[in-house]
C-alpha cells in the first residue's frame, strides 16, 4: 500500500509539531473537567457545602442573632474590618462571596413594620449566593407575619418561634442507589474532547492532505498503475489511522487519571460515543484538507469552526446556559450531537434498550455527519481532480 | 525616509491577508460566538421550567393548602412547575425515564423522591421547605390567635424582598463581561503576529525580503522602528475597531471612563505587538514555530485570563497570585474590568504599570538581540 505508506511518512515527520498541541490540549482539558466537575458539585448536592460570607452589623439585637444562626445553617461566617477595599479584596478573590451589611436602625423599623432593606455585596450569578437570599428573605418574611399577627410579641419569643418553625424540612428519598461511580469527570472531559480532538485531527489531517495535494506528487501518483478508488481509499484508510491514534491517546489519557470511575458501563458509552466523533472529526479532517488551500487557510478555518461549534453547542458553556438560537444554530454542528449523546450518558443509571435509545440515535447522528463529511470531500476531490 | 518605508510597510502589511484575519477577522467572530452562547446567562430564560409529579391520594386531595401552593407556582409563563398528577406507579416510571426530575408524595409528610441530587432537585425541596415552615408558623400564630386566619393568608402572599444589592461601585457585577474583557486583551496580543513579522523581515538570515531590507544603506534600527510604526498603527485601529463593535453593535458594557478604555486598549496593542515581536526575535527557528509560539503564549495567557472559563482566573489569584501579574493577558482584561467595577482608579494603575513594565521589558528585550546582527553570509 504505497499510499498508505506514504501518508504514515508524512504524518511522522509532523509528530513533534502535533505532540506539543495534544499535551497543551490534554493538560488544558484536564484542568478544565476538574474544576468544572468541582464547581457542579458545589452547586448540586443536598449537603451544600457551605458559603463563606461576611456579616457586618451595625447594631446588635436577639432578631439580629437569630438571624446569624439561621443563615449559620447555610454559611461560613469570616470576620473582616468593615473597610471598602478589604472587603472588595476579600469578594474579588472570593475569600467570601456574599456580604451582607445591617445597617443602624433595622431592628426597630421592622418591628414597627417599617420597610428597610439590608444591604448586600456579592459575586453576580452565583449559587450559594441565591441560597443565602433565599434565607434571609425567608426568615424576615415570617418574623414580619408574626410580629403583624401577635402584636406585642418580644424579640425573643418570635426568634424562639422562628427557630423552631424552620427547622422543618423535607423529606427526600433517592431510591436508586446514586451511580457509585463520580461520572462527572468523565462527562467534562468526553466533552472537552469535541475541542481537543477536532483540533488534532483537522490540524494533523489537513497539513497531511496539503502535502499530498502537491501537484508533481498528485501526477506521480496518477501515473502509477494504482486505481483512483485505490489510492483514494488508501488515503482515508491512513487518515482514519491518524484518528483511532489521536482518539487512543486521549481516552487512554482520560482512563488513567480517573482511573477508579472507568469500569462503569456509562465510561463504555462514553468511549464509543468519542469514537464515533473520531470518525466524525477525521470526515471534517478531511473535508476541510479537501477544500483549504495552504497552510494558513486551514488553522484559520480550524480555529473558527471547531470554536465556534463548540461555543455554541455546549462544550464550553454548559447546554443549560445556552439560548434557544444558539442552539438551533449548533444543531448544524456534530458536537452538539456528541456533548447531547454524552451529558444523555452521564445520567444513565439502567441500561435497557428505552434508556440506551436516545443515546444512540445521537450517535447515529454524528455518525450520519462522518459519512456526509467523507462523500462531501470525495466529490469535490473527483471534481478538482484534473484541474 | 520615514514617510517611505512607513508607507510601503503600511501597504505591505495591509496586504497580508492571513495577518489580517488573526488579528481583526478572529476576534470579531469570537466575539459574536461569545454573545450567541453568553446572551442567556444572566437572563431570566436561563431558568426552564421543572417537571415534576405529584401522587394522587387521599392525603393529597385533602390537604387544600398544598394543592394551593403548588397551582399558584405552576401556572402563567414565571412558572416553577409543569405539574403531572399520576399514580405512585406511573410517577416512578416517569422518574426512571427521566421525563421528571422529582416526584411528591402527600403522606403524614410530605416527602420527595428523587433520581440523584442536583440543581432543580434543589429547587423542588426548597419549595417544600419553604411551603413546610410557613405552615409551621401560620399554624403557631393560629394556635395563639385562631381569630385572624384570613389576614394570615393575605400577609402570607404579600412577601418581601428584603435585600438590596450595594455594590458600592456605580457599576453592576457582571461575570459575563470578563470573557469579552479577555477576548479584547487575546486581540491585543494577537497582534503579536505583526510584531512577529517585523522582525522576521527584518533578520536578514530568517527572510529573502530582510536580506533586501539590510543592504539598503539605511540603518537597521531606524527601518525596523519605521515599520514596527506601521504595525502598529495598524493594530491599534484594528483594536479601536473591534472594541467598536462590541460596543455599538454587540451593546458590551464598558463603564463610563471612555477614554481611559481606549488608552488601555492602545497600550495593549503595543504590548502585544512588542511582544510578538520578542518572541519572534528569540525563537530563531522557523516561521511555522514563531507562529506556533505566539498562537501558544496568548492562548494560555488567555486561558489563564479565564477567556474559555472565567473562574480560571481567580483559581489562579488565589493559588499562584505571581502568575496573575505576569500573565500580560491578565493584566489587560484585569485592567478593563477594574474600570468598569471599581470606582477607584487604584487598581487599574497597578495593572497598567505592571503592563508598560512588560512592555518595555519586551522593547529592551527586541533590542538587545536585533541590534549589532551582521551577517558574514548567507
């Protein structure tokens, strides 16, 4: 197979030049799932874990204590100085994320029914500081209903009342053992992969495809007695060698560091559902080689397409973020189709035919994507073929 | 001589067509790939509707209350809710399938089965919390005062937001605006890539044009500052350009100190020229690896900056603060972002000086290993 072979030399040569960006992308992809996967545990469990906040009050009163030990269920208290660049400091670094100021009066205005509001510092968007609003309203809005219905109550009567009444709290049953592997790893990563990977891919087939285009090669090799489906079928033969290599590097990669959580049937969808992707990547690898002329042109096209279809399709941002128009777009793209099949994976605990079919059908898609890419690109070779 | 060689460096650059994708054409389509996936953050749509399932029986028929609570949340477009009344059977069986998050059961309690534990399963039991312990309270009051049940429940539906966002600054919190703060300060040091090219045409062993370049009897560090002019004449409008746009058309916020943002968007340009123009200096080898080299240095200065995950930044403020400081990306979105948050200026000076030392540094630097070359052949 002198094609084959031909194709194996050049990529060799380029394997210095793709090493250096399969490290960067795996160290990268790896730091990202792992602080992404800390960040969703943060925000998900039941026992939250709980907020570093600075409480600064300018008058002490039992309402005011209650207070404290209520949100004290939900947060850390750290002392500060009351200073604006401290605190500032302190919540740009996010030593705390949340602060919450009472401000001289407060007590006596809300006893006698007088609205005053409490101040508050935080980091935008965020969680655990939604859960400390949620607290706080809480507890003022009830002691507000008693101290509007039980006129005369004290202060401390109402924060003895308080307690007890929100101290009730919801039963909650997971009949299903919780998966006993942590597949969120995973899930980050087999994502991250639609970026890393494609970039390899379409970065290591393309310069291979600039090379063989040569012109002087292209005649030497339409001059051997080496049919045209031969030859082609040789190249796609080597490309797709290209790929399953790139694509073992990772996973393997992946296996290694989450070394505990890989023997879960969910790490085996997983797995497949990349591989397919492979194959998909190594259809756009090849398409892109197809229609980019030089070097350049195609870390252009690269960059701008395997961004862009990641940005938009979940990679980076998580789907749940993403609006409903950068979603229709990115159901043009494989990778929302592959970060759709994996985040279906990480959530599967049975694996019945009912559950496995959604999975599948996204892969079938990706799949259908390959094959277009590979059809796409033999057309337009065919036609560039004499010219 | 200047108006010539800036002249015909001007042209020669304009014409570059890759450059001039990298530097302009890229940051553009990043930045509308940026507000495409970042318009909903922030936004009340991020929010989707839950679905959840409630048992039918007995307990649940009866108890008027908590039938109550949960229309008044799963109705009208602010819903928390998409409510499925179904058998303890049916409800388990749409848990399995994933179709709802969660399902309610009315016993002596209310109890709550869920799948595993995550954001709206939060969301579910909060609900019931809350609804638990107004319950609790409204019944004390009762107990105490069984007389005022009506006004109970009026003061019930009237609750109060009892907290006022102070952020001290004129400026809301925004964490969305970090991504295109660093997307601008990528631009800037993309436009190492000029850099990168005015010294390459200036080394008379890396290029044929350099070679030129050298026998002409002008002196070496006056072509080369005559062209380094161009370039970055270039670049700074390219970056006034594409700050413009996000401005005007893609409606980013910057704060109110125009021109101070304008002034660090030119000083980024420079510094991102100059240090392009250092790394191609040092890395002597080929144009594939100086390209390489400076496409490597701003994405990971830019990844550092928290350009594709804005909480890298603070991971690295509190890990490795030196790194913060010397991550040139860092220090320029650092200094936008201070302009639009803080009220003092403080903070920006320390980035800007920090900035203009690295920039200078890359000058010296440049120099130091331009000046004197001679070539003895070629």
């Amino acid at each position: 197979m002198p094609v084959y072979k031909l194709c194996m030399k050049i990529t060799k040569k380029n394997i210095p030049h793709l090493l250096i960006y399969i490290i960067v992308f795996l160290i990268v992809s790896s730091i990202m799932a792992v602080t992404a996967q800390k960040s969703h545990k943060e925000q998900e469990t039941f026992s939250r874990v709980k907020t570093n906040i600075a409480f600064i009050n300018e008058e002490e009163s039992p309402l005011i204590e209650g207070l404290k030990d209520e949100l004290g269920k939900a947060a850390n208290f750290v002392e500060l100085p009351d200073e604006t660049e401290t605190l500032q400091d302190a919540l740009f670094f996010r030593r705390i994320v949340y602060i919450l100021r009472i401000p001289e009066g407060f007590t006596q205005r809300f006893i006698n029914g007088d609205y005053m509001p409490l101040e508050k510092t935080t980091i935008p968007d965020s969680y655990s500081s939604a859960y400390i609003d949620l607290a706080i309203n809480k507890y003022l809005n009830t002691a507000r209903l008693y101290i509007q219905q039980m006129g005369g109550i004290t202060q401390e009567e109402l924060v003895s009342y308080l307690k007890e009444n929100l101290s009730k709290e919801t039963n909650v049953e997971i009949p299903y053992s919780e998966p006993e592997a942590d597949l969120n790893y995973s899930n980050y990563f087999f994502n991250y992969l639609a970026y890393s990977l494609l970039s390899i891919l379409i970065l290591g087939m393309s310069a291979l495809m600039i090379s063989y285009n040569d012109r002087d090669l292209k005649r030497r090799v339409g001059c051997s007695p080496l049919s045209d489906t031969a030859a082609n079928l040789q190249f796609i033969l080597a490309n797709l060698t290209f790929a399953m290599v790139s694509w073992l590097i990772m996973v393997v990669f992946c296996l290694i560091i989450d070394a505990k959580n890989s023997l879960t049937l969910n790490t085996f969808y997983f797995i497949i559902s990349s591989f397919i992707f492979a194959f998909c990547g190594s259809g756009m690898g090849f398409f892109i080689g197809s229609v980019a002329k030089g070097n350049e042109t195609i870390s252009a096209i690269t960059n701008v397409v395997v961004l862009g279809s990641c940005f938009l399709s979940g990679v980076f941002v998580p789907v749940e973020f993403l609006g409903s128009t950068a979603l229709k777009i990115a159901s043009f793209t494989p990778s929302y189709w592959y970060v759709k099949a994996n985040n279906r994976i990480a959530q599967l605990t049975h694996f019945d035919a009912a559950y496995i079919k959604p999975v599948l059908s996204d892969m079938a898609i990706v799949f259908c994507f390959g094959i277009a890419f590979f059809a796409l690109s033999l057309v337009i070779r065919k036609n560039r073929r004499y010219s | 001589m200047f108006a010539h060689i800036f002249n015909y460096r001007l042209k020669c650059l304009l014409r570059d067509k890759i450059t001039i994708f990298w530097t302009i054409a890229f940051p553009l389509i990043l930045a509308i790939f940026f507000k495409l996936a970042f318009s909903n953050i922030g936004n009340q749509e991020v929010f989707k509707v839950i679905d959840i399932a409630v048992v039918e029986n007995s307990q649940y028929q009866e108890d008027q209350n908590f039938r109550l609570a949960l229309d008044e949340v799963s109705k009208g477009d602010s819903r928390l809710f998409n409510i499925t009344v179904a058998t303890a059977e049916e409800a388990k069986k749409l848990l399995d399938e994933n179709l709802i998050k969660g399902y309610i059961i009315v016993d002596n309690q209310i109890k709550l089965v869920v799948k595993e534990s995550g954001l709206s399963q939060n969301i579910i039991k909060s609900f019931i919390d809350n609804y638990l312990q107004t319950v609790s309270a409204a019944s004390t009051i009762i107990q105490n005062d069984p007389s005022n049940q009506q006004e109970i429940l009026k003061s019930l539906a009237d609750r109060k937001n009892y907290i006022k966002e102070v952020t001290g600054t004129g400026a809301k919190p925004n964490s969305i605006l970090n991504y295109f703060y660093s997307l601008i300060a990528m631009a800037c040091f993309y436009g190492g890539f000029f850099g990168m090219r005015e010294t390459t045409d200036i080394q008379a062993n890396i290029s044929t044009l350099a070679a030129r370049i050298n026998v002409a009897p002008v002196h070496k560090l006056k072509t080369f500052l005559y062209s380094l002019c161009a370039a970055l004449l270039i670049h700074s409008v390219e970056m006034l350009a594409l700050l413009g746009f996000m401005h005007y058309v893609l409606k980013i916020e910057f704060g109110y100190r125009a021109g101070f943002v304008v002034l660090t968007t030119i000083i980024g340009s420079i510094a991102g020229v100059l240090m392009g123009a250092l790394i191609s200096a040092t890395v002597k080898k080929s144009e594939g690896l100086k390209v390489a080299a400076v496409l490597t240095i701003s994405m990971l200065g830019s990844f550092l900056a928290g350009m594709m995950f804005q909480d890298m930044k603070y991971i690295i403020a509190q890990n490795v603060p030196i790194l913060s400081y010397i991550n040139p990306i860092n220090l320029l979105t650092d200094a936008l972002y201070s302009l639009y948050y803080y009220d003092n200026l403080s903070r920006y000076f320390l980035n800007m000086v920090f900035l203009s030392v690295f920039t200078i540094l890359a000058t010296f630097g440049t120099y130091l290993i331009l000046r004197r070359r001679k070539y003895a052949s070629l």
